[in-house]
C-alpha cells in the first residue's frame, strides 16, 4: 500500500463545495431548531462547568481563561464557557448557528465574540491567543483534519489545552440499523478519500449518528490521533463517552453504541517548545 495520504487527491473544488454545502446545510438546522442546535439551558447555566466538564479535565475554574468554541455555534457552548467566568470567541461556519450565540449572549448578559469562519483557516486570530480550545463533533464535517489541527495549534499557547471530540471512524463505516440478526456490520470501506452516503434510514437512531443534511467524511484513526500530535501537541487522555444500555430495543441509538462506540474524547496540550522531527523511519 503506498504511503501517500488518500485524502491529498481530493481537489480544492472538493473541499470548498463540501464546506458551502455544510454552512448551508446548519443554517437550515439552525432555523428548524433541530436538537444540535438549540442553546443552553438555564438549569445547565447554573452549574456550568459541571455541564461541560463532567470528567474534570479542566480542574476548579477556567475564570479568566481565554477560549475558543471552535465550529461550535448553536448557542451552547460558548454560553457555558462564558458562564463559567471564560473570555469567549466562538467560531462557525453558519451564520444561523451564530446568530443563535449573540441572542444566548444577550439573553444572559454574556460577553461573547461571534465570527463566521472556515475552521480550516482562522487568519483573523492571531497565534498563541487561546488558553484553551474546544472543539465538539465537526471535524466529519471536512474532508482534511490536518489543516484544522494545525490551526489549533498556531492559535493555542504553548501548554494551552485542546479538548475535542470526534465520530469514531468504525461508527462512520458501518450500517446504523442491525440485521435480522441483531448485529451491525462494515458497510462503508476505511482507507476512503469519499464522503460517506447519505444515511437512508430515518430512525431516531440514525438522525443521532448522522446529520441527513451535511456530508460526512470518515477519518482514520491515524489522521485524527497522529493529526493532533503531529500539529504540536501531546495528547493526555482518550475517553469513549458511554451511551449503552443493557435495555436498549434493537435499532436504538443505546443499542447499537452497545456494539460500536459512537464517539471519542480527547484531551490534548501545545508543546512548551517545538521539537525538531525525527529522522527515525520506521517500516509502513
């Protein structure tokens, strides 16, 4: 198998049509109200931190800390981390998404900065200007993390933590309902520069797993683990949030994270100091 990376034959038509095509499809999820896009509860802004920082990877306080809510609009995130004492920009591609942040912001007397932007290329951010940045389920959203990683970490100053999370690629590549057999199989190849079909089924399962309106692409363990670390961090922790349960009906969403974890977690910091590549090679 060569060495060279699949996705680097997709053309930049490709990405930009993949791009436009998902601002517009949030900004119609947006305007629907769809759940993924509904902001900020107030028995969630009376605790904060305890919202979205459940595994204590952030310690006591992030008063003062300045944060990034990367392609995270919606009204959510950057109402949390803005209630719980962060100096908050938050970043996405949708208009709609954002505008649901300043009415979240003004309804809570809340500081936060909207800009509308590519996650790929943050020129309007200076370097080094993040204490930490979070990222929620969006990098399926591009065809090529490795742009976006290193954004993240040009923005990010050094020790600075990046906590993201992502679809795992098994998820992507296999079916969303369960055979005659109760069982989930690979429907989709993995060493893929394609966007994954559309998803046919319109079960609730399946309107959790997959965005009917966006395209998707499934990255590899190695572009979205390797991604990170090669753009100059150190990850520090990797967790599968838990969504089974022993009940589950089969085709539920509970049942089928029973087989196939649906996302990953992880914690990652900017080096201090940039270190200069190995020359180590190392058998493919």
């Amino acid at each position: 198998m060569s060495n060279s990376d699949p996705q680097s034959r997709l053309t930049q038509n490709d990405h930009d049509a993949a791009i436009d095509h998902n601002r517009r499809a949030y900004d119609q999820m947006a305007l629907a109200g769809e759940p993924l896009c509904r902001p900020a509860t107030k028995a969630e802004l009376s605790d904060p931190l305890g919202t979205v920082d459940r595994i204590g990877w952030l310690g006591k306080s992030i008063a003062g800390w300045r944060v990034l809510c990367l392609a995270a609009g919606g009204g959510r995130q950057s109402a949390l981390y803005a209630k719980a004492g962060a100096d908050v920009t938050v970043v996405d591609i949708s208009g709609e998404m954002l505008e649901l942040d300043r009415r979240a912001a003004q309804e809570h007397q809340l500081p936060i900065r909207t800009i509308q932007a590519n996650m790929q290329h943050l020129p309007m951010l200076d370097s080094a200007s993040f204490d930490l940045i979070i990222h929620p389920v969006s990098t399926c959203y591009v065809p090529d993390v490795a742009p976006v990683f290193q954004e993240i970490a040009r923005l990010l100053l050094p020790g600075g933590l990046y906590i993201s999370q992502h679809k795992q690629p098994t998820s992507l590549q296999s079916t969303l309902s369960p055979s005659a057999s109760g069982h989930y199989a690979v429907q989709h190849t993995y060493y893929r520069q394609q966007a994954i079909p559309a998803a046919t089924e319109k079960t609730h399962a399946a309107k959790r797993l997959r965005e009917d309106r966006a395209i998707e692409y499934l990255h590899r363990w190695e572009q979205i683990v390797g991604g990170i670390c090669r753009a100059g961090m150190v990850i520090e922790d990797l967790v599968e949030p838990m969504h089974t349960k022993p009940d589950a009906e089969p085709g539920a969403f509970a049942h089928r994270a029973s087989y196939i974890a649906p996302y990953v977690r992880i914690k990652a910091r900017r080096k201090q100091t940039a270190e200069p590549r190995s020359g180590l090679l190392l058998p493919s």
